[in-house]
C-alpha cells in the first residue's frame, strides 16, 4: 500500500493536483513537509500505521482545522479509515475509499494458516478480535458512507459487495500499476548483484520478493528446495524482505541442510528492487493470503521475467495461467516443485511467460494508464458534488 500510495500521490500531484497527506506519526519525529503540490501532516500523538491510539480524534482536528482554509474538493481516504465527523463538515465533499484488501480477507488468511500447519492458535484468535473490531468501528460503516469505493482487482471488488452489501454501481475497479521507467528490462543488473553477492555466479536464481511472513508461504518453497537441489544442483533461492518470518526461515534452511542455497537480504532500499529481480531467472511467489493485487508480481513483469504464483486473490486479475504466467493451487508443494522444475527445464517456455508478461503489464499495468482512470474517476466525483452545490 505504501508504494502504491507514493505512485498515486506523486503523480496526481506532478499533475497539477493539490494534495493535502493526513497520517500517523513519522517514525523520525517529522511532523509536516512540503513536495511540490503533495503537503503531508503526520500527526505525533497516534501509532504508526495505526488506527487506534489516537487516530480518530486527531485526524479529525486537523482536518476540520485545515478545511476552513483549504475547502477541499474531495476527501480520499487510503481503506476504511476516515473519522466519522458531523455531517457539516464534509457536507457535499464526496469521500472515496480505496481499498487494497479487508479485514474479512486477513482473518480467512490467518484462519487458513491455522488449518495448513496447525500453529498459532493464539494468532488466529487475536486476528479474528481484530476483525470484529474494524469490521464493526470503521469498515461496514465508512463503506456504507462512501461515495465511491475503488479497489484494485475485480476479486477485491466482488468481495467487497459479499461481506460489506455494497452495491456493484458504487464500486470501480482500477488496477494497480508499476513505474515502467524504473522497472525494466536491464541486462546489466545481474552483475551489480554479483558484486554484492559473488556466491551466486553460475548458479539458476529463484527470486522471493515479498514482506517475509508465513502467509507468503515461504516455508512451503524452503521445504521443497532439498529436492529441487537434487535436481538442479547449481540452484538458490534469494529472499529480498522482512518480516516476522524471516529468522524463523533462516533456522528452517539450515535445519534442512539448504543454507548454502539460500540467501537472505533482508529489507533493501526500494531503487535497488529492479536490480534482484533482474538478476533472477524466476519469480516465486506461493502466497496463502488472500491477495489485492501485489506490485511484486506487476514489478517482476515489467522487467520481463517468468512468474510462479497460487491462484488466490488479485493474482487472477493479472496472471493467466500458461500464457503470461504460472498459477498454482495454494499449498500445493507437488505443483509448487513441478512449476519450478518446468521452467528451469524450459528456458523457451520461460521466456515466452515472460515476454508475455511483459506485454500484459505494457497493455494494462503500466503507471500512465492507472493515473488517467484515477484522474478521471476522481474528477468526476468533483462534478458531481459541485454541481450539488449549485
């Protein structure tokens, strides 16, 4: 969400949009900056990336503060979690809602884990009390106010009429993008990650990109590496992420005797991503979550590379299974393994994924295309209300 909020922000604002940012506290103390047409106030007494603790009450301040001077055209808020306010404040300003997933599909997500690997009861039950939390103080409620409701995948949106009763007419669905000027095709990527990571010279490269958690299913691709090494002895896996997986994933590879083959990067700086994912020759993703729609996957087309990935979510919004891609079942190590071994095999069929790939992201991905569906969706919301006005 944090990458897809800075391609939108920033490119409505280079637009000619004004923007005006309310969040949580900056981890750095900032409490306010300007960015051309983007002004962003981080409010000091609330939790970082959190709507408890203090969010409800001080974004309601200052947006009320800075509405006697701004009048704001339009109210977009980033998921369910705008404050509910006296109906005078925001009278015949439309508020939009973009949703990348909800809290119905985070609770299944944790409940399917739970099922798969029989783990973490006190995690399920903790995820579940969340649930009836937000579902009850802020999503039935701020869906059911919003004017307008923009999800990225049409799976999110279907969704989204199932648990919150929306009508279809106020959701519209805009894909997620990526920045193809920065993600591309670069043939000399591989050798700056060489430089970095000189162990991987002459080996087959599995890419992991993802925040490095369970449901990512991580495990599942460290459990089946033993027998894809025996079959392809010059292969590693490189994990790019963080997460509270990620120790737990380095003890389970040298548990299974596949250290060697694995390399761990943790959290890297967001310019270097294009460099890994060129430098691999395929992207893994086995998710059990239920998925928006993930710019890992988006980012991984755009520099032309073959995807493996589970048939859950927004992935089925973008992957076509052996055309531009390869879905698979979730949980399914057998096919998991198969996929793998099928594109290591056949450097043809992999290429031809790729290019594929490549085209769907050029044809219906590409970052131009999502900010002219925004722009337009969000101008008409404008009219709409000016015209209330009058």
């Amino acid at each position: 969400m944090q990458n897809h909020n800075k391609l939108l922000l920033e490119g409505l604002a280079e637009r000619g949009h004004e923007i005006t940012v309310i969040s949580t506290c900056h981890p750095d103390g900032i409490q306010s900056e300007q960015r051309n047409n983007l002004t962003l106030y981080y409010l000091s007494n609330t939790q970082f990336g959190s709507a408890r603790k203090g969010w409800k009450s001080q974004s309601l301040n200052i947006f009320s503060h800075l509405n006697q001077t701004k009048n704001f055209d339009l109210i977009c808020s980033q998921g369910p979690f705008f404050p509910p306010i006296r109906e005078h404040l925001i009278k015949n300003i439309p508020l939009v809602t973009l949703v990348q997933a909800h809290e119905a599909w985070v609770m299944l997500s944790e409940i399917n884990q739970f099922v798969t690997l029989r783990t973490n009861f006190p995690d399920v039950t903790r995820r579940i009390l969340s649930f009836i939390y937000y579902y009850l103080k802020w999503e039935v409620s701020n869906f059911q106010k919003s004017d307008l409701i923009i999800p990225p995948s049409h799976e999110v949106a279907k969704s989204l009429q199932s648990w919150y009763f929306i009508k279809p007419d106020k959701i519209k669905t805009i894909y997620n993008a990526v920045d193809t000027k920065h993600f591309k095709p670069d043939s000399k990527a591989k050798r700056r990650i060489l430089k970095q990571y000189p162990q991987l010279k002459r080996k087959k490269i599995i890419l992991f990109l993802s925040h490095v958690t369970k449901q990512k299913g991580l495990h599942l691709l460290i459990k089946i590496l033993p027998s894809l090494v025996n079959q392809h002895p010059n292969l590693t896996v490189i994990v790019v992420g963080g997460g509270d997986y990620l120790e737990q994933a380095k003890k389970n590879s040298f548990e299974l005797g596949v250290a060697d083959q694995m390399v761990f990067t943790d959290m890297v700086e967001i310019d270097t991503i294009p460099d890994y994912i060129n430098a691999a020759d395929i992207f893994v993703l086995p998710t059990l979550r239920r998925e928006g729609l993930p710019l890992s996957i988006l980012e991984v087309m755009a520099c032309k590379k073959p995807v493996i990935t589970t048939n859950i979510g927004g992935n089925t919004s973008v992957i076509k299974n052996g055309i531009n891609g390869v879905l698979i079942p979730p949980k399914n190590m057998h096919q998991l393994e198969q996929s793998i071994i099928l594109l290591l095999n056949n450097e043809k069929l992999a290429s031809k994924l790729a290019q594929k790939g490549y085209e769907s992201i050029i044809e219906n991905f590409e970052l131009k295309k999502m900010l002219d569906c925004y722009e337009t969706l969000l101008s008409e919301q404008v009219d709409v209300s000016r015209k209330s006005k009058i």
